[in-house]
C-alpha cells in the first residue's frame, strides 16, 4: 500500500486527468499500470 500512497502523493498531477479518463470509462487500474512502467 506505501507504494500506491507514494505514486498518489507524487502525481497529483495526473490525478485531474485520470478524473477525466475515468469519467470516460478508463479504469483506474490501467493507468496504474502506465504509470507503474513510465
């Protein structure tokens, strides 16, 4: 869970985005998974 806690308080920047996304149908666990291989 610490890791997940860091990837959210280090990338609040693309948190509006993922908003967005999954406000189109993008599940959570993909960007998660994007932004785990960047």
């Amino acid at each position: 869970m610490k890791t997940i806690e860091i990837i959210v308080g280090d990338s609040k920047c693309w948190i509006a985005p993922y908003l967005l996304l999954n406000k189109q149908g993008v599940p959570f666990k993909i960007l998660m998974y994007l932004n785990a291989n960047l």
